[in-house]
C-alpha cells in the first residue's frame, strides 16, 4: 500500500503545478485565437464558432465512458469524433489547434500524471495527434469513406504510440503494482503496450465506425455542406460590410472634396469681387483727375 500512496502524492504534488500552467495555456490559446481571428483572414470567426462546438460536443462525450485500466485511459463514446470532423473539415493545422485545447480541457477536468514529461506525452500530444486528419481529404481519388477511416486510424496510431512512450516512463518509475503474467512485466515498453491495447484500439474502433456510419449514410456531406453554406453567408456579410465601409469612405472623401472646392471657390469669388472693386475706385479717381 505504499506506493501507491506515494506515487499519488508525487503526482497530486505535480498536477497542482501543471493544472494552474494548463489553464494559463489555455487562457492563452484562447487569446491566440481571438488575435488571429482579428487579424489574420485565415482565420475566421465561423471557423472558430466552429472549433468551440466541436470542442463541447467531444468534451460532453468524454464524460461517457469506461475505464477497464487502473490511472489513466478510458473508452468513450466516440469523444474524437467530432473533433476529427472539425480536422478533416478545416486542414490540420486548426485541426491540431483544436486538439490541444481539447487535451488541456481533459487534463483539467480529470488530470492524472506522475512526470511533466507525461503530461506532454498524454494531453498535449497524443491530443494534437487530431490534426493529421487534416491530411484525410488529400487522399487523391478515394471515396469519403476511406478517406475518413484511414485519417482516423492514422490519429489514433499516433495517439497510441504518445500514450505508449508515456507508459513506458510511467512504469520505469516503479508504478507497477497490480498482478501481471512474469512475461508481462519483464520491461515497461511490454507492460505499456498491453495497457494501451486494453483500451485505445476499442476507443478507435467505436469512432472510425461512427465517422464510416455518418460518410455512407451521407450525414458528413449534408453536415459539411451546412458548414460551407454559414462560412459563405458569413463572408457574404463581411464583404457587404466592406464594401458599405469603403463607399462611406469614398463618400466621405467627396464630400470633403466638394467643400473644398465650394470654399475655394467662395475665397476666389470674395477675392475677385475685393479686386473688382479697387480697379473701380481706382477707375473713379482717375476720371476725377
């Protein structure tokens, strides 16, 4: 019983430091974006309303799930999934974005790590991994279906070899300490690699047969055919607005041009009729003369 009571104070001892850095990381992330939605066109607003609904929907469906391992990975109900359809939607680098908010919000709400090179590996990471289904619609000719099976496998290989490194640092720390086969515990790369087998191949398996479900059933057409119909509307609106920005410059611009002109014209008139009339008086005192 000791260790593990040790090991729990080591890592509540850790998580308190990386939970205050995580939400600071988070706060920053968050203004990060708002700088680069003001400032960057890459970056729209509809693409970060976006990100923030994927990111509830992936968040609330973390919290439906099954934990078959000890400290640590759990199977959700299809939790990536919607992030996975943001990536696929708008390119892997919002994509990744995306992913380590996601991970960090984990973190947060359930953090559990012994190393801070753990906390890289399990939520910065193996989150971030979400950004390579940013490449899924690059796969030449392949049908929808593919495309998305294959970027989801390709996340979750990804996911799983981050989760792997950090088990293997994780049980090189001595943390074993429930009953395994001899040949099980023989080094921690073996011990970690059966541990993520418990449960991220069954949480890969639920969301590829989601994201396959929703591409036959044509859901991810009709849903990323809504997404472009509210991006060109909200492009729409901001082009309307520029261009009523702009004729309201070019009207203001005008109309300084015009009262420019008008008071020109009144100071030449003041000063042809002033002319006018010294050449008169000069005329009258010359006829006098």
């Amino acid at each position: 019983m000791y260790l593990p009571t040790l090991l729990a104070a080591v890592s509540e001892e850790t998580i308190d430091i990386v939970t205050w850095i995580s939400i600071a990381a988070l706060a920053a992330l968050v203004v990060v974006l708002i700088v680069l939605c003001i400032f960057n066109k890459r970056f729209s607003t509809s693409e970060i309303a976006f990100a923030g609904i994927c990111l509830a929907a992936s968040f609330a469906l973390s919290f439906i799930k099954v934990s078959p391992v000890t400290y640590g990975g759990s199977i959700t109900l299809a939790s990536f999934v919607p992030l996975l359809i943001y990536a696929y939607k708008f390119g892997p680098i919002k994509g990744t974005l995306a992913g380590l908010i996601f991970g960090l919000l984990n973190f947060i709400s359930d953090p559990y790590i012994l190393t801070p090179m753990s906390f890289v590996l399990d939520y910065l990471l193996a989150f971030a991994s979400i950004g390579i289904m940013g490449f899924a619609p690059k796969l030449g000719k392949l049908p929808l279906t593919a495309k998305v099976a294959i970027g989801a496998v390709c996340v979750y290989v990804l996911r799983f070899v981050f989760h792997l490194l950090s088990g293997i640092i994780y049980f090189n720390e001595d943390a074993i300490w429930v009953s395994l086969p001899e040949w099980a515990l023989a080094n921690s790369f073996i011990y970690s690699f059966i541990y993520q087998c418990v449960y991220i191949p069954a949480d890969a398996a639920i969301s590829v047969g989601v994201l396959v479900a929703f591409s036959m059933t044509h859901t991810l057409d009709r849903l990323f055919a809504i997404v472009d119909r509210s991006m060109k509307k909200a492009a729409d609106v901001t082009e309307k607005k520029d261009e009523v920005a702009a004729e309201t410059v070019a009207a203001d611009g005008a109309t300084d041009v015009a009262d420019g002109a008008a008071a020109d014209g009144t100071t030449d008139g003041a000063d042809g009729a002033a002319d006018g009339a010294a050449d008169g008086a000069a005329d009258e005192e010359n006829k006098k003369d």
